[in-house]
C-alpha cells in the first residue's frame, strides 16, 4: 500500500497550485488553499512472476551454488518468445507482467506501451494442448479464445500457478536442479514430496513493481502552518501518522510515530507528561512611562484586579489574562485631558453581557519547538476589551513619538529613496529567514471606542518637528461613538511586519467609514451628533422611568450648553489668532486652566476672560504701537499700530465668547449626568528628579510639592524639583519646596509666599533649636548674602523658619545644603556644547 504527505509553505507570493502525477498513470492538479478531497490518482502497477524458493535468503551477496538467493523471475528475452528464468531486475520491461480479469498474463516487455489489444502478447504452452505425463514450455502467444484452456492462469492458495487444468502448474524445467538463470520454463504435472508439501521448483507467486492498489485519495489538509497534500491507497487501512486533534497536527518528525502502526495502544507516541501551572492575582499593577530628555513622567497605566492562568506542557503553552479595569492617565502637566484611556460608564441601554465582560481579556495557545525555528505556531489569540474612551492630546500623542526614537532632523533624499525601501519591505517579506507567524485563529475585539481629540498650542520647536514631519494635522472633536469591526484571521501565516500592516490597515478603514460620525462631533460645528445622543437618552428615560421630567430637561440642557461651548470656544480661539499678541493669549489661557473645574470656577474665569479682555482693548493700541516702536523702531510702531488698532475690536470680542464659552460650561458641568463623567487621575505626576540624579520611588507627598512648585514658577520646567516638606502644620501651615535654582517657603493656605532665596545667595542652611517659655522651639536659619557677592566676609542676613521638629529641621537643613553642592558643582563644570544643548532641551 501507498501512503504519502507532501508539505506545501502556504507563501502569498507563489502560486497556489501543485500537480502530481502517479507513476505510471495519470496526473492531475490541486489548489493547496482549498482543503478538502480533490481529484483521485491511478496508476498501472505490473507484476513479477517469481519462484518463491529463490527469495528466501536476500542479502548483498549473492551465492551461484545457493538456490534461495537467487532470485528468479520468468522473463522473455527480447526477440524471442521462449520464457526463460532471470534474476529479478527493478523495472525491465522483460519481466514484468500483467494480470486481466479474465486471468490472462499479458507480457509488458513484448509490445509497446498501451498497445492496442491485437498487439499484445499473452502467457502460453508451446503444444496444442497440456499433457498430463509431460513436461510442455512455456512462451508467448496471441490472445486466442480458442487456446482459452491454455492461456488463462491462477496463483493457488498452495503457492503454485496453474491454468485451466488443477493438476498442471508452471515450474522450473529439470525440477529442482532447473532452478538456476538461462533455464526454461515449463507446464508440467503437479507433484508433492515425501513431506506432503509443494517441492521448491513449482513454488510461484507474484511480486508487484510498486506498492498499492493503483488508485490514490488524495486530500488538502493543514498541518499547523503548513498545507498538505495527503496521498493516500485507497485500500491502504493502516495509520501513518496520527492526528491529536481533528484540526491540529504539530509540525514535529520527532513526534511522530513509526511509519506503520498497527496496534491501536501504540497510536500515540511516549511523551513527556509534565505540566506545569501557574496562576497570578493582582489587585492593582502600575506602569510608568518616564521620559530621560526632557526628564518628566508621560503616562501611568493602572490595571486593577488582574487574574493571569498560564500552563505550560511538552505539547502547548497556554495563557489566559484577564484585567477587570483598566485607566491610562495623562501625566503631563496642565494636560487637557488628564485621563487618555478608561472603561466607558455603562448606561441603561448597556448590554448586561458587557457590563460583566472584564476590562481586557486575552487568551493564546502557543505550541512550543522543540527545535531552533524561524516559526512561531500559535493555535489561537484572542484580544477582547470593553467598550473604551479614548483622549488623545496632540501634545502627549507628539512626546510619545519622541520618546519611541522618532527623529525630527530631515533624512538626506536620495534619486532611488522609495525604490530602496520597497525593496528592503519585499526582501523582508519574502525572505526565507524572516521569522513567520501561524496563527489557527486570529481575533482583535474592540467593541465601541469614544474617541476625543485635543489640539495643543505653543508646542515646542522638537515637537513641531516632529508633527511637521510626520505630517499631522488633527481636528478637536469630542465622544464620537466610533464603532469598530472585529479583526479576524483563520490559518494566517506571514511575517510581523506584515501582519501589523494588515492589523493598521484594517481599523484605518474602520475609521474612515466612521468619518461622518467623527464629523458630527468636531467642536466648530458643536458636537450635533452629542446634542443628539443627549436628547435621546433623556426621552429614553423619560418613558423608561414614568415620567422622569427631571432626566429629559437635565440631558437636553447639557446637549445644548455643550453645543453652546464648543462653538463660543473655537470662534474665541479663532479670533484669537488673528490679535497677534501672544502675551494676551497666554494670560488667556492661564485664567481659563486656574481652576478646579466646578461650575463656580467656570464663572469666575469667564468673568476674568471678560475682563481681561476689555482692559486688552482699551490699552491695545498704546502697549502694541510703545512695544513695536521700542523693539523694531518705525516699522515696528507702524505694524504696533496696526495691531492695536485690530486688538482694540477683537479682544473684547474674544472676552465676550470667554464669557460665553465659560457660562456654558458652567451650565454643562451642573447638568451632567453621572455616567458621563471623567474619571479622576490616579495620582499626580511622579518625581523622576532627585538630589542623588536618580529615578526616585514614587512619593504621594513628593509629587503634590513638585505640582506646588511649578505652579508657582508659572511651569518653568527647567527648574528640577529637588524635596518638599510641610514645616509647619495647623493654622500656620507652612511648606518649604526645594529646587535647582530656589529655595521657597510657601504659605499653604494661600500660596503667598514667605520667603525666596535664590541658591547663588544662599551660603548655607542649619537646625536650630530655642528654649523659650519652657519649650524648645525648633528652626531651620539660612544664611543669605545681603548683596549677593562671594566673599565670606561680607555681611548677610539669617532668617528663620519654625518647624515642627527638630528631626524636621535636620532633614531639610541637610536636604538645602545638599542641593545648594550640587548647584556650585553645576555652576563650575565646564560642558560641551551637545551637553549645553541637552541642558536647554
């Protein structure tokens, strides 16, 4: 029997179909991407007629005086039709026969291949007719129905062959000293020795030239990555090898089992049954992205309640990880958007399923090598995560792309640039030695994403770089309900690069299905899409809750003060472009980011806009027409003039819509409804400064006086934050916040400030302690130079700052004289320029 696999790589780049063609019969061809059964082989498969005593004793060596190795076979010499005894050659066409259903053996060697009927010739005696008491040779005739006695033949269950006549069988001329090469064959009587067995010299049978019954199945399958193409005898009920799954082979010949099994306790090959488990639960992880240039946390990811199951055994490895909640926050200092990824609150319209479903789910099983191999067999990988809300910020989206490595400077273009680069993809692609990726199932679930876009304005000239060069313009827009189709692959087998491509390419033609939905929500138009969303949850529950009067005025109240805001905020921001006087918009700014985002702050700022404004446009034209002229001279009052002639009609235009915009937003944040509230950050942005020059451990106290201190320097982050300490608690409640450059005492409850020391003043710091009344009162007394010079004689003044103990005023004693080292060390090393132009990033 016949059994064969031939394994076909699946490469896109080639072509699908493979022809097989069966020794000696047809051929036919078969598409390796359509599994299943295709088109059957047949082939011709010819017989020896041997004398079976002569193959009892095969070796390599062959002995002329040991009869049972010789081998013999019935052969027709060319030219001749007398049969005659030959040794047994693979493949001549002199020895090989052919059996007909009606018992004729037809000579292969006699007539050309696939001769016409008439032309072959067929097995035969050299007599009329057989002669029971004599011998008759044999040769080859005509077929002839008259002569059908003769030339019809049978391998009896004995072991003989024998026409038409029982008692006349085909064997060696002179009996047992007739079996030897060039000897005649014969018809002769049948005989039995004195055993009662047949003697040697009439023991026939056949031999066939190939393996199998002459018809193949043949059938498409998969093998892990691999297509193959089973080839198999029809007759052929023996296991070549054995599938552990219906739909699963492992890639593996050390696994396999013997080529025949027969015994069905020996299917499965002896493996290595050692599993091992592995189960993690969390209730909280943090990760922290922190940036080295310029030194600042960027984001902090928050996975709560993490359940992880992983299994590993000789013939998978298995991973299950659930995450039940998932927050990104925005790290960045008066960031827009201080949470960019949560879990969208459920509403009443939420699918419970949905609701149960954990934050992010993934489940994989891989199958381990037991060999080095540029392939990596994945049964399944499957990606689910809730419905999610995403914020993007241009300013954060820019950081991240510098933190990758992404260059800003211009690569130098050359002729055949883009030629060079498809090369380099298609080379990697098709490359032999690219490591490829099977994966049996392939499924990324992002349900529903509401996507939010903030702009950013006075980038820095890196990240305008960057944004030029990568050529990114965004739109602001807010919770647009982006829908996104699943991305599914079955028995995909390719590279990473391309398996990325496919996965970027298919959600950007998600979202650009979704364009009108992202459309309906931009800010210049006012969010419609939002007002609508609005409208129709509260009618929802107004039906829903019986009446719920309260619901449907609260949703379109918020839709419609949303609406408000959105275009009062863009046209403000618009025609604050055109007052050309970047100090006035960045006072803007600040009045709008100094609070704490409660409907009451939202007013007072638009009070403040409004203002501010006003004040902007009566002094316009005096302030622009004096700076331009003391800058620029003539032309400068010339276009200082023009300016504030513009400023003096559009800046308490702008004051008006900051008005507008803030009352608005006043009125959205009342109107609210719980569910569509942001959440808050975890924590503050960490300290990645210290006074050692390394990445410190998170401190809650730390981070809150690094927030105090950049709030005070109107965020000059080129001052590092250095230690922070409460010095005094209560009523007083004064705090002492250290820096590279300034050593600041603050007045907690109004951010006054008490006292400021510049550290090139300061000659050093020291505890105190007093007894007075009794009680020992504890200080710190730093010494600063009255008129800033660098002799130690000259005189200087020591304020003193009370704390509460005197460990307290030790640590910070210690901490400000630390600092203030550090800063003469600075002040007196000589850097290069690239170290000077780090420093200044």
């Amino acid at each position: 029997s016949l059994s064969v696999s031939v394994a076909c790589w699946a490469r896109p780049e080639r072509t699908a179909q493979r022809s097989e063609h069966a020794p000696g019969g047809v051929s036919s061809s078969y598409d390796i991407n359509i599994l299943g059964e295709g088109p059957g082989l047949t082939y011709e498969n010819f017989i020896y007629i041997a004398f079976t005593g002569t193959f009892k004793s095969v070796g390599d060596s062959v002995d002329p005086l040991d009869v049972e190795c010789q081998q013999l076979v019935l052969e027709v010499p060319d030219g001749c039709s007398q049969v005659v005894l030959a040794r047994k050659q693979f493949g001549a066409r002199c020895q090989l026969w052919r059996m007909t259903g009606e018992g004729q053996l037809q000579h292969e060697g006699s007539s050309p291949p696939r001769a016409q009927p008439d032309k072959i010739l067929v097995l035969d005696i050299s007599g009329p007719a057989p002669q029971p008491s004599h011998c008759v040779n044999l040769l080859l005739r005509r077929p002839d129905k008259r002569r059908k006695s003769t030339q019809t033949w049978r391998f009896t269950d004995d072991g003989r062959l024998c026409c038409v006549h029982n008692n006349m069988c085909v064997q060696a001329k002179d009996g047992f000293f007739g079996l030897r090469q060039g000897s005649e064959v014969v018809l002769g009587p049948s005989l039995l020795t004195v055993e009662r067995s047949v003697p040697l010299e009439q023991l026939v049978s056949r031999q066939r030239l190939r393996p199998g019954s002459g018809f193949l199945t043949v059938k498409v399958l998969t093998d892990g990555p691999t297509r193959v193409l089973q080839i198999t005898d029809v007759n052929d009920s023996r296991i070549v090898a054995v599938l552990e799954e219906s739909d699963w082979v492992n890639v593996s010949t050390n696994a396999r089992p013997p080529p025949v099994l027969t015994d069905d306790s020996a299917l499965l090959p002896s493996r290595d049954n050692k599993e091992v488990q592995l189960t993690v639960e969390l209730p909280c992880i943090g990760v922290s992205l922190v940036s080295r240039q310029p030194p600042e946390e960027l984001v902090y990811a928050r996975l709560s309640r993490m359940h992880l199951d992983v299994m590993w055994t000789a013939e998978t490895e298995m991973v299950n990880l659930h995450v039940e909640d998932l927050q990104v926050d925005n790290q960045l200092f008066q960031a827009q958007c201080p949470v960019v990824l949560y879990v969208t609150p459920p509403t009443r319209s939420t699918d419970p399923e949905e609701v149960a479903r954990p934050a992010i789910q993934i489940s994989g099983e891989r199958v381990p090598h037991r060999n080095t191999s540029n392939v990596e067999i994945v049964k399944h990988l499957i990606v689910r995560t809730k419905n999610m809300s995403l914020n993007v910020e241009e300013r954060l989206l820019l950081k991240l792309f510098a933190f990758a490595g992404f260059k800003a400077h211009e690569e130098p273009e050359t002729a055949d640039e883009s030629d060079f680069e498809t090369q380099r993809i298609l080379a990697e692609a098709t490359s032999a030695h690219a490591k490829r990726y099977y994966f049996g199932s392939l499924k990324l679930i992002f349900c529903q994403l509401r996507l939010s876009v903030a702009t950013s304005s006075k980038l820095s000239d890196q990240l305008v770089a960057i944004k030029r060069k990568l050529g990114l313009t965004l739109i602001k827009f807010q919770d647009a309900a982006v829908e996104l189709e699943p991305f599914v692959k079955r028995h995909i087998f390719e590279n990473s690069q391309f398996l990325m491509n496919s996965i970027v390419k298919h959600y950007k033609e998600e979202l650009k299905w979704q364009a009108a939905v992202i459309l309906g929500s931009t800010d210049f138009l006012g969010n419609p899409l939002g007002f609508v969303n609005d409208l129709s949850e509260g009618v929802s529950r107004f039906f829903s809750e019986g009446g719920n009067v309260k619901a449907l005025v609260g949703n379109v109240t918020h839709g419609l003060s949303n609406s408000a805001a959105k275009v009062s905020e863009t046209l403000s921001d618009g025609l604050g472009m055109v007052i050309l006087d970047d100090e006035h918009e960045e006072a803007r700014r600040r009045i709008r980011r100094a609070h704490s985002g409660t409907s009451g702050d939202h007013l007072k700022a638009g009070v403040k806009g409004l203002g501010y404004g006003l004040l902007g446009g009566f002094t316009s034209v005096f302030k622009q027409t004096y700076e331009g002229a003391a800058n620029e001279g003539i032309p400068g009052f010339i276009s200082g003039l023009g300016k504030g002639i513009v400023g003096t009609v559009t800046k308490p235009m702008v004051g008006v819509l900051d008005l507008t915009f803030e009352t608005a937003s006043a009125v959205r944040v009342s109107s609210r409804s719980s569910n569509r509230k942001s959440p808050e950050r975890t924590r503050p942005p960490r300290c990645v400064s210290s006074a050692t020059g390394l990445l410190p451990v998170y401190n809650q106290k730390q981070s809150r006086g690094q927030e105090l201190l950049y709030s005070i320097s109107s965020c000059d982050y080129s001052e590092l934050f250095m230690a922070y300490e409460v010095l005094r608690s209560g009523s007083e409640d004064l705090r002492i916040v250290i820096s590279s450059e300034m050593v600041r005492v603050i007045s907690g409850n109004t951010n006054n400030m008490f006292l400021q020391v510049h550290l090139s003043e300061l000659v050093n710091c020291q505890p105190l302690s007093l007894y007075e009344s009794g009680t020992t009162l504890h200080y710190i007394e730093l010494a600063i130079r009255v008129d800033g010079g660098s002799s130690g004689q000259e005189p200087t003044k020591r304020p003193r700052v009370r704390c509460d103990s005197g460990a307290m005023a030790s640590w910070v004693s210690e901490k400000v004289n630390h600092v203030r080292t550090i800063y003469i060390e600075r002040q007196h090393t000589l850097m290069t320029i690239a170290e000077q132009n780090l420093l200044e990033d």
